[in-house]
C-alpha cells in the first residue's frame, strides 16, 4: 500500500508518563510557544477590559468628554485585539493538539512495526486500538490547555497586581482567593486520575472482546454461541458503564467546584468593593471594575481546573502509550555487516532444528504430521521466532532484520486485506505492472474475483476485505505474496479454504509462476504435494523423510497416513 511520505516524529521519552508529554512538548515548542504567547495576549485584552471601563466612567461622572473618548477608544482597542489574538490563539491550539495526537499515532505505529509478531504476544489489540481512539485526544487536550492555562495564570496575576494597586483589601483577597481555591480542588484529582485509569483498562478490554467477535462472527453462528457471547459483552460494557459513572461523579464534583468557587470569589470581592465605594475608598469607576474583574476570573480560574482535569486525563493516556513504547521486539537483527554479502544471496535457507532446506528454484513442500510443527518451522525460516537458520550460508541471526524481511517473505492465513483501492493491496509496492497483475492473479485462481467486480482492480475493499469468502480472501492473498516476488516465499496452507477443482489449478500454477525463486509450502493437500519438486515428512518437529509424494506414500507409512487422514 502506497502511504504519503511524513517528518520523522523522533525518538519518544518512554521513561515516563511526563517524560513522554514533556517530549511532546518539545518536538512542538515554536507553536506551542507563539500560541502561549498568543493566549496571553488574548486573557490581557480581556483582563484591561474593567480598568479601561472604569475609567471611562469616572471620566463620564467628572463630565471629561475627552477623556471619555480616550477610554472609550482604548476599550475598542482591547477588543480589536482581542479578536486578532483570539483568532489566532485558537489557530495554534488546532495546530498543537493535532501535533501532540498524530505524533502519538505515528510513533506508535512505527513501535508497532518494530515490534511485529511480538506485539500482540504483549498487548490485547483493545489496548492498541484505544491509543487511536481515545488517548491521542487526551494527550491532544493536554497540550492545547497548556496554551489557555498559561495565558489564564498570567491573566489572574495581571489582574491581582492591578487589584493591589488599586485596593490592598480587594487584591488580597484576590490573592489568597486563588491558592485557596486550587487546594481545595487538589483532593479531586487523585481519585479522578484513579478511576480514569480503571476506566482506560476496561474499555481496552471491552474494545478486545468486540474485535474477537467481529473476527469471529461466522463461526460463532456456526456453532450457535452468539448468544453466550453476547451476554459476555452486556456483562464487560455494563462494568465499562459502571466505571464511567464513577469517573462521572468525580467530573461532576470538579465541574461544580468551577462554578462554586469563583462564585464565592467573586460574592466576596464584589461585597468588600461596594463596602468600600460607599465609604468613599474607592471611586463609582473602580467599583464598576472590580465588579468586572470579579466576574472576569471566573474564566481563568475554570480555565486553570480544567487544566488540572485535561492534565490527569493526558497524563492516563501517555502511561498507556509509554507502555507500548517501552517493549522491546523478542527477534532483533544482527549489526548489518553481513548487507553487503546478503547481495550474493539467494541461496539455501535452512532450519539446523528440523534440517528443513528450501533450495532456490525448486517448488519445495512441507508435510507436518503436526500442523503445529510446520507454523514453528515457517516462523523459524522467516526469523519470527529464533533457531538455527542459515541463509547462504550465513546465520539469519546475524542479517539485518530489514535484509531479511526483504529476501525472505512468510505468507499464512493470519494475513489480512486492507481498506483501499484492490490493486494497492495486490501490489503493495507499487512496483508491478499490469502483466505482473495479471499473471499473479492467474496464478492464484483469482480472476473471476476481479471480473466480478464491477470496477475491476479499481474496486474499493472494505475492512479485512468482509466482501469477499474465505477463499476468495485466501487467493487474493496468494496473488499478493507473488506479487511481493521475493527471493524465498514460505507458503502456510495457502489453499486450505478453496475447493478441490480450484486447489488443483492453484497447484499446477504456482510451481510456473515461482520458477527460478525458492518457495516453500507448508501443507498436507495431496493435491499440492503431488505437484512440488521435492517434498518433506515432518514428525516430532524433525524431518523424517524426504522425496517426491508418490515415492513417500509407497515407502513412508506415516506420511501416507498424515497426507490421506488415515484413508488409503
């Protein structure tokens, strides 16, 4: 599949959490910093607003016309910039959250790639797939408050210093106001960032048991335990509920808290200013802006505990992909001094465990009395699992794993098809050309799929590619990996789910169609087996006997047993 070339994301602080976001901030500090700068422009604008009106209206009851003017002039200037600032303040917090959340997509896509066959050993694919749903809004969030948050704080001592300026009284309790306040929410957020964990967890397990429905949803009608199952989802989603009204009625607290507290902040200042107008300590203007100033901090202060809110949820959300971010794949790749000898290459591949040789341009098949067997040999030989494996002679260990992906391709049954136009998924280096479409798909009996399309090879496939039978998946698979070409293919039961007539024209084509390459295929199809090159009795995980098949089933029992089903 094509993909669109993106900057590089870096390397990722996993140490932590708040090593992680600081890391994000970071990799985004000229935005995060001009939207900084931004928002406090933004909150000055507004919090000069109730001076500026004060003014005018102590000029208004002094009959200053033109002082009146000037005021009113500087309070249209405040709401010019207001407005200039505002538009762009939100600009760049767009730009910041969407910076924050893709890079989190992108680096965990990338430690995905890294990990390959290892991540799902360590990971259920709900906790994966909950990083893209949920945690990359909540890291987004966290660093688009710290844009309002930091302009809030700068606004709250703007408006402090002006308050002591104005009134010691007033600006005290402005001043002792604050700190009261974010202690008194302070106590919310441990049981908060608690429960939010709680709730992260279950949904990722929630999301885990959806994805193994929907994978498995036709055996499970099959054997009639759809209803077993879905009794098991209400009972998961019921505990998901559960914890989310728990997380509720802690946000539930915390929004009340927004509201109350600056309430009574500003009962208390608006109540001392009146006292102090009436006995003639503060001007009729002053009052109009401290009442304005009360009523203006109720923002930066809901701003400054939703900050604390959006902080614990990014804070949850980054523990989540730091854990994903601080696994280490189980197969590694040697130092990359053999690359320029992997160029003399192909040449024999070969398992020492088993004694399993895959020969370049021969058809070679593998019979398992074990299916096991064969799946632990076909990991061995991709180096998906470690062995004992030679490739031309040198150890697979020591290749770089890049070299190897690239030499050597394992095509089995857990592949899947993609969202996207069918050729992109066909080719997916988007190398080939049409001819070589073609001859693939002829190969693997998956014409008649694309002639029954009505839009060919231009066909959307839809997610895992459901439109198409099990079969069908399976042959568009098998053009895929010819497609791929490369030097050594491992075929897992690559015609297990089409039928007989097809499995037999599958047989005689693929030997043509990988002439010259070497190409393994692990199965027990008679049908398959009869049209290989040489072939290979696997028992106990070791080869036991080799030759063509007819010569085996004459002179081996045991494989005569395996490849018939006990059926002479």
């Amino acid at each position: 599949m094509r993909v669109l070339p993106v900057a590089d994301p870096g390397t990722p602080d996993a140490r932590g959490p708040l090593r992680y976001l600081w890391w994000v901030a970071r990799r985004q500090a000229a935005s995060l910093l001009a939207g900084v700068g931004l928002a406090v422009l933004w909150w000055l604008g507004q919090a000069l607003v109730p001076a500026a009106l004060g003014k005018a209206i102590d000029a208004m009851a002094a009959r200053d016309a033109g002082t009146l003017i000037r005021w009113s002039a500087v309070v249209l200037g405040l709401g010019v910039v207001q407005a200039a600032a505002g538009v762009l303040r939100h600009r760049f917090a767009v730009v910041t959250w969407l910076s924050a959340a893709y890079r989190t997509v992108q680096v965990t896509v990338r430690q995905a790639t890294r990990l390959g066959a290892t991540l799902p050993k360590r990971l259920s694919t709900g906790e994966v797939v909950s990083v893209g749903n949920s945690d990359i809004a909540h890291i987004g969030n966290a660093m688009e408050i710290l844009l309002r948050g930091a302009g809030a704080a700068i606004a709250i001592v703007a408006v402090t210093v002006i308050l002591l300026a104005t009134s010691v009284p007033l600006g005290l309790v402005v001043l002792v106001g604050v700190p009261l306040m974010a202690a008194a929410v302070g106590p919310l957020l441990k049981p908060l960032h608690r429960r939010q964990h709680e709730q992260r967890d279950l949904q990722g397990d929630l999301a885990t048991r959806a994805a193994d429905i929907v994978a498995g949803l036709r055996v499970l009608r099959g054997v009639g335990g759809e209803q077993v199952f879905a009794a098991r989802y209400r009972a998961e989603s019921q505990r998901v509920r559960q914890a989310g009204v728990r997380v509720a009625s802690v946000e539930s607290l915390l929004e009340g808290a927004q509201i109350l507290l600056p309430g009574v902040l500003i009962a208390c200042v608006t109540w001392l200013g009146a006292h102090f107008a009436l006995d003639g300590r503060i001007t009729p203007g002053q009052l109009v802006a401290f009442y304005g100033y009360a009523v203006f901090l109720i923002a930066p202060l809901r701003t400054l505990t939703e900050a604390a809110d959006r902080l614990t949820k990014g804070h949850v959300a980054a523990r989540r992909v730091c854990r994903i971010l601080s696994l280490e794949p189980e197969i590694t790749g040697g130092d990359g001094r053999l690359s320029a000898g992997l160029n003399r290459l192909p040449g024999t591949l070969r398992d020492g465990e088993s004694g399993v040789e895959v020969r370049p341009g021969r058809l070679t098949a593998l019979a398992a009395a074990a299916p096991e067997d064969a799946i632990a040999i076909a990991d061995r030989l991709g180096r998906f699992a470690p062995g004992d494996v030679t490739l031309g002679g040198a150890a697979l260990a020591e290749l770089p794993l890049a070299e190897v992906r690239r030499h050597i391709l394992v095509a089995d049954n857990g592949a899947r098809l993609f969202t996207g136009r069918l050729r992109d998924e066909l080719d997916v280096r988007g190398t080939a050309t049409d001819e070589d479409v073609r001859q693939a798909l002829h190969a693997s009996c998956a014409e008649d799929i694309v002639a029954a399309l009505p839009e060919g090879l231009e066909a959307h496939v839809a997610e895992s590619g459901r439109e198409f039978s099990g079969g069908q998946q399976q042959r568009l698979r098998l053009a895929r990996a010819l497609l791929a070409d490369a030097e050594t293919l491992i075929l897992v039961e690559p015609t297990s789910a089409v039928d007989a007539h097809t499995e037999a024209r599958v047989a005689e084509r693929l030997g043509k169609a990988r002439a010259g390459r070497a190409t393994l295929v692990c199965t027990t199809s008679p049908l398959v087996l009869d049209r290989a090159d040489h072939v290979l009795y696997v028992e106990g995980g070791v080869v036991r006997a080799e030759g063509t098949h007819r010569a085996l089933l004459e002179t081996v029992p045991a494989y005569r047993s395996t490849v018939t089903r006990g059926e002479d």
